[in-house]
C-alpha cells in the first residue's frame, strides 16, 4: 500500500453541512474501497492563486491515506464528478 495526499478546493457558496458531507464522502470513498485515512485536516477558507470559475476564494481539505495504486483513479473520478469540488491534487506521498 502507498501513502498518498489529496488536496481538494470546495466551493465557499455551499453551506457548512453540505462541505462536511463532502469531506465524509471522500473518506468513505477510500474506506469502502480498502483504503485507509490518516488524516484528515480542513485548513478552511483562503484565496485562490486565480479565479477559479469567477471564485476568488475556496475551503481547503487535505486528506492523508494509503491505498492500492487502482484506489487513486476511483478517488479522482468521485471528486471530479462531485458538484462542489472545484479543485483536486493527488499526490504520493
């Protein structure tokens, strides 16, 4: 298993449920899928390096796990098709 990095930008219009709902799907996409989350830390509110689809600002989220590598593309494709994600990095850690 390898230890990866996510770093995912939420939309600041969306309500504070709707962002912990998001942040608890990320982490049961890695969980269900025989991953496991380290650390998860919201570094919340800070303004974007350029607009980003006319938002000058987003909620930071990274999460640290370790997973098969096959795991990273499951988790790629569930934050892009994620309607308040407007931003995602996975790095290896």
């Amino acid at each position: 298993m390898n230890k990866y990095e996510m770093l995912y930008i939420l939309d600041t219009a969306s309500a504070d449920e709707e962002k912990e709902a998001t942040v608890a799907k990320m982490e049961a996409v890695v969980k269900n899928n025989g991953g496991t989350v380290e650390k998860i830390d919201k570094w919340g509110v800070k303004k974007l390096a350029y607009p980003i689809d006319y938002k000058a600002e987003g909620y930071y989220v990274l999460m640290t796990f370790e997973s098969e590598p096959s795991l990273v593309a499951e988790v790629r494709r569930v934050a892009g098709i994620t309607e308040n994600i407007i931003r995602v990095m996975i790095t290896k850690g």
